[in-house]
C-alpha cells in the first residue's frame, strides 16, 4: 500500500539520476567496497522473493547473509575491518539498528533495504517499500542524508522505545505471529480488575508525575498524531528532539481527582529519563529487551550518514 505522506518538493540536482530535496539529500559519489547484509527469512522472505542478493551482487556489493539469531554485529565488524566503505541491511528494523550503530560508530553511509515486515523506518527515511531491489541504488547511484540517532542506556534506536503494555507484549512467545492478539491479551492482564500496570515513574514537560503508567513510548523525533495525512509517521528524523508519549492507566473518578489531567501526554524533549524499581521490560525498534533503571533517553543530532 503507498504512503499517504505527500512527497518532499525536489529540485534536479547537476548530476543525472540524483534528485536532491530541501530536507538535506545531497548527491555523493559511490562507495567503492560496498557491504549489505540480507536476512532471508525477515518478512516472510521478502528479500529471497525480490531476489536482492542476487541483484545487489551485479551491482558489485559484497552480500552477507544472516539468520535471525547469528552474530550480526561480529559480521558488521568483520566487513569493516576488511575495509567496507558503505554498509547496508535489508532486515527487520532491529538488525537496521545493529548495522546502523557500526555505521556511526566508523562514520559510514548506511543504506536501508526495505525487506522486513513493516518497514516503519523505510516509511520514514522516504524509501519506497514497495522495491527493495529500486533501493540498491542507493549504493551506486545515490544521495545522503544525516539524520538523528537516539539512544536508551547507550543502547542506539532507529525507531523508539516502548515501555508498559508494549514491553510486556513483546516478550510474549506468541507476539510475533500474531501480534494483534497478543497485545490484546496484554492489555486486557494490565488494565483489567486483577492486572497491574508496570513500575515506571517520569515526569512530563509540565512537572506532572505519571507513576505505573500504561504506555510509554519514546521515538527518535516526535511521530505526527494530529495530521491525518501522515498520522503514525515522522515528518523529520533531523529535528533533534525526542517524541515522547505517556498514556496513564485509566482511574476510577473521586473526590481527589483533578479534572484537568487528561490520561495521558505527548511532547518532545532532548532528553527524559524513566525511572523503576526493578529492569524494565522494554521494546527496542520491535526487539525483546530488559533495561536496568534508571533509563536515560538521549538523542545526538545528524549522527548518522
């Protein structure tokens, strides 16, 4: 299905085949010892269907294939200790987020191959989801653009950081075949007479506590809530600034109750940290993972090529 979000204005730029957006894109030249690392069973096995190894290798880039429990990260520090110059994925957005860390951390150009099952970061950047084979052309003929990165207890994110009802159901062995139902069911254990909410604590921009909050979810750049076109989507991913959105577990009406707080808040910030009484259990760009507390949030500007 196309994106709803209206294209950026673009203007040709001097050299053929390269459009160059007011947002940043400007042309480069190709990178000479390409590196791209496929997982074949991500997406159900988009990149095998659209056959993108093969087609990255005639374009002459080294291909590396990877599973979905191998040692992604000794593989990327593998290529680039053989001298890779560009490094790219076409994955889930987790194994984005891995490949992308070695990219910062070596001042690389990454190049996302949009073969997982969603793509939230594709949608995002401008890539078309619909051709993860059009997207190889990023390493021959392409333009760049740097973008934020952001990160929880120095761990990097592409995408966000999901805390409560989310992080809960991310562990659930069944949530990745059937997500819907599994966060369904994980609502319904946190929010029902017997559940409770996890232990989190934060205050928001205005010095309001959420204590044992529902939801938080904290995103690399604020995702567009209130514009129909784009609702679900980030309009930049160079503003510098955190998305942070807090729902509050819904409480029963009394006499204390102040009706001015709505159940819950979003707002941007360069920084937040959450805090609990015990690791969080915490969904990272869709990946299963315990944070020790305090969790600083933090987010570096134009960090990644």
């Amino acid at each position: 299905m196309p994106s709803a979000r209206p294209p950026a204005p673009v203007i040709r730029s001097e050299r053929p085949g390269i459009l160059q957006s007011r947002y940043g894109w400007v042309p480069v030249d190709p990178p000479r010892r390409p590196v791209l690392f496929v997982n074949p069973t991500s997406g159900g096995g988009k990149a095998v269907r659209a056959e993108v190894a093969e087609r990255a290798r005639e374009r002459g880039i080294e291909v590396v294939l990877f599973g979905p429990s191998g040692p992604l990260d000794a593989l990327v520090g593998g290529a680039v200790a053989r001298g890779a110059d560009a490094v790219g994925v076409a994955g889930g957005d987790g194994s984005l987020a891995v490949v992308a860390a070695a990219a910062q951390t070596h001042c690389l150009p990454f190049v996302c191959i949009p073969a997982g099952t969603r793509n939230h970061f594709a949608l995002d950047l401008g890539v078309d989801r619909r051709d993860p084979v059009g997207a190889l052309d990023a390493f021959t003929d392409g333009a760049e653009l740097r973008i934020d990165l952001a990160y929880v207890n120095g761990r990097l994110f592409l995408n966000n950081v999901s805390l409560g009802i989310y992080g809960e159901a991310v562990r659930e062995p069944g949530y990745c075949d059937a997500k819907a139902r599994t966060m369904l069911d994980t609502v319904r254990a946190v929010l029902g007479p017997s559940g409770a909410a996890p232990d989190l604590h934060l205050v928001d921009d205005l010095g309001h506590e959420h204590s044992h909050p529902a939801v938080v979810l904290v995103s690399n750049n604020p995702y567009a809530l209130d514009r129909a076109l784009v609702r679900g989507t980030r309009p930049s991913l160079s503003g510098g600034r955190l998305g942070i959105l807090v729902l509050d577990v819904p409480r029963i009406p009394d006499a204390e109750s102040d009706p001015r707080r709505a159940p819950g808040r979003a707002w941007s910030a360069t920084s937040v940290e959450v805090d609990a009484l015990e690791p969080v259990h915490a969904g990272v760009d869709g990946e299963a993972v315990d944070l020790n507390p305090p969790l600083p949030f933090t987010i570096r500007l134009a960090a990644l090529r």
